[in-house]
C-alpha cells in the first residue's frame, strides 16, 4: 500500500472541481457518481460534464434528481437505492446489458447522523447505506469497470476519526449513537478502497478514499436546526457562519474529481485523501485532518471485505477468472 504522506500537488483547500479538471480532456469517458444530483455530488457531475465525460446519476429520488440535472447536458439517470439490495441488483444488471465499460466511480451518495433506521434484514442504516450498498453495486458493476485505467472513488469523511470498526456489534444492536454509526461507516469507506485497490491493481484499476471537507448541503437533512446552532455552523436565520472553513459545493467537490482524473495519481492507490492530496496519517492529539490507523489497516480492510461480501452475498473476487459477480 502507498505511503500516507502528501505529494506536494500543488492544490488546496480552496481548489475547486474545475480548477482540478484544467486540462484534463475526460471526451469519451463513462463515469458513474452516486448521489450525483445532489451537494458536491451534483457539482461532481457538472464539473465531469463539463470536461467532456458521460455521467451516469443512480438516483434514490428520480424525479428530484432529473430536476436538478436538467441545465446539464449529458447525464443519464437511472434509479437506485443504495439501501435496498434488490435495487442495485437491478440498476446493475440493467447497466450490465448496455454492454458499456465505466472509467470511473465515485461513490458520492450518503446519508449522515440520522435517527436509528433499519434496512433490509434489521441492518444498521448508515453502514448499510453508505458502505454495503457501495460495496454491492461496485462487484455487481465490475464486469463493465474498465481494466487497465478505471479508477474507483469511495467518498468518506474526517468523521471516521469519530469510531473504527465495532466489529462486536456492526450494527448497533446495543445502543446507538448517530454520530459514531456514522464515523463506522466512514471508516469503512476508507477500508473498501484500501482492500479494492489491492485486489484490482494488477487489472490496472485503482481505488482512493477522501474526505471532502465541510460543506453545509442536503447532507445535513437529518440534523436538527438547533443541533447546528448549537455547533456553532449556522445562526438562528440559517446563515452559515463558517466557523470550521466550510467549503462551497465546487471547493467540496474537487478532492474526488482529483481522485478520479488526476495524472499526479498514476500508479497510486489504496490511499486517503484530503484537500487534493494525500493526506498525512493523523496524530493523536488531530481531531481535523489525517487518517486513523484503523481506516487503512490492510487486515480490517480484509475481514470487512470479507464480512461485507458474506451480508451482501456478492464479492466479483471470490472465484478466479470467473466473468461475473459471485452470488449465494
């Protein structure tokens, strides 16, 4: 696995999506983002839209989502719900038969902080969501992801430093906090790339993880007003007021364009990433920026995949030269 240390790609903080795709030519290129018509994903899209690629938007809500990417042209929707098995089931399977290959994947939709919510058998929502119905649809589509330069995207968060892996009780069964719930799944999200990228760099396919930043979109849905007042993020007439940088959807997008594009990240993969590089490990004492340890330990990377592929029933790795996903 690369090294957690930056490389010096001369982007920031403030780096937006267009600045990163500066003359990168993304013409005949199939991506697909997940939560694509929504916050960063939505200016995700615009961006890759605008440098030339064809996007494809999954969509849990269709008509919003054809709503909002109405003025952008180029995009194909299709419906999707993470949280359902079945329905990525079936968005694969109907991509699967266009006979297209995808050059990139950025697994942008998620859902954060929310109430204790249960899907499919019993299973925790925002592990659920943000993590196993990503993992699903990437091995379902894996037949179509392109060998040899395909580069898939997982979208996690600083709020993995919030909890690792509570692999005694995956799903919160034994009290439920909404913000730890969600730093496992962002934690996660950082371990399926580590264990993706290993096992699809000899087919040339390479995988990152990244925390965008803060940004104030639809991603806060489930937090109350005053929970933000409270934090200090907006005032009593809703007005953002910044206190932790807050990023613009275009700033908050261009860590997972740059993942996805960027020629600085040829030949790499496995990594975590922040402000358009790679991100240095954390420290103890660093509740703002680095990685955990826990997020990109090969072996917890493993026994998730593992794991992962036992609840969702699909690993496109299980059997060697086989074409398709396994499924049981």
């Amino acid at each position: 696995m690369t090294a957690q240390h930056k490389i010096g790609s001369g982007f920031g903080a403030t780096t937006t999506a267009d600045d990163v795709l500066q003359g990168v030519d993304l013409t005949g290129k199939l991506a697909l983002v997940t939560g694509g018509y929504s916050g960063i994903g939505l200016e995700t899209t615009r961006s890759l839209v605008k440098a030339g690629a064809h996007v494809v938007v999954p969509a849990r809500r269709p008509v919003t989502a054809e709503q909002a990417v109405a003025d952008i042209p180029g995009v194909e929707l299709d419906e999707l719900d993470l949280g359902d098995l079945e329905s990525v089931r079936g968005f694969a399977e109907r991509f699967l038969a266009s006979g297209r290959t995808i050059d990139i994947v950025i697994d942008s939709a998620g859902i954060m902080a929310c109430p204790e919510t249960r899907v499919g058998p019993g299973w925790e929502a925002q592990f659920a969501t943000n993590h196993l119905g990503h993992f699903a649809l990437v091995n379902r589509l894996w037949p179509a992801i392109a060998p040899g330069g395909a580069r898939v995207v997982s979208v996690s968060s600083r709020g993995h430093h919030f909890s690792g892996m509570r692999w005694d009780d995956i799903h919160w069964r034994h009290g439920y906090d909404k913000w730890e719930a969600y730093g496992q799944a962002k934690t996660a999200n950082v371990l399926f790339a580590v264990h993706l990228d290993k096992l699809g760099r000899d087919a040339g396919v390479r995988a990152f993880a990244l925390h965008p930043g803060g940004i104030i979109t639809p991603l806060q849905r489930h937090l109350p007003k005053e929970e933000m007042i409270e934090r200090g993020w907006i005032d009593e007439d809703g007005n953002v007021l910044n206190p932790e940088g807050f990023k613009t959807p275009p700033q908050g997008a261009a860590t997972q364009v740059w993942a996805a594009t960027s020629p600085q990240l040829d030949g790499l993969g496995g990594v975590y990433l922040e402000d358009c590089d790679i991100a240095e490990p954390a420290t103890d004492d660093d509740e703002r920026s680095g990685v955990k340890d826990w997020a990109i330990d090969p072996g917890q990377a493993a026994r998730l995949w593992d794991l992962s592929a036992e609840l969702t029933g699909v690993n496109a790795f299980a059997v060697q030269d086989s074409q398709e996903p396994e499924s049981r």
